[in-house]
C-alpha cells in the first residue's frame, strides 16, 4: 500500500504546487492547462483506489 500513498501525496504535492507556483507555464497553454488538470485528478484517483483496495 505504501507505494500507491507515494505516488498519491507526491500528485497531490505536483498539483499544489501546479496551482499556486504557475510561473513556469506558458501563459499560450490555452486549453491545455485543463487537459493537464483532468489527468492529474484522474491520477489522484487511481492512486487512492488503489490504496482502497489494500485494505
């Protein structure tokens, strides 16, 4: 189970990070950014199933 709480709290940490650090994105994305937004709670989710299911 440890292995799918790693991958959630480093995720979950990229997608903190992802929102309040924006600096390093290019302000052209456009739709992109919510692309990249739907993939990374879709990755929250795996993760945390995942874990679910451990126990």
């Amino acid at each position: 189970m440890m292995p799918f709480l790693i991958l959630l709290a480093l995720t979950a940490v990229a997608l903190i990070l992802g929102i309040f650090f924006d600096g390093f994105s290019y302000q052209d994305a456009g739709d992109g950014k919510w692309v990249v937004l739907f993939w990374t709670i879709y990755n929250l989710l795996v993760p945390a199933m995942a874990a679910l299911a451990c126990i």
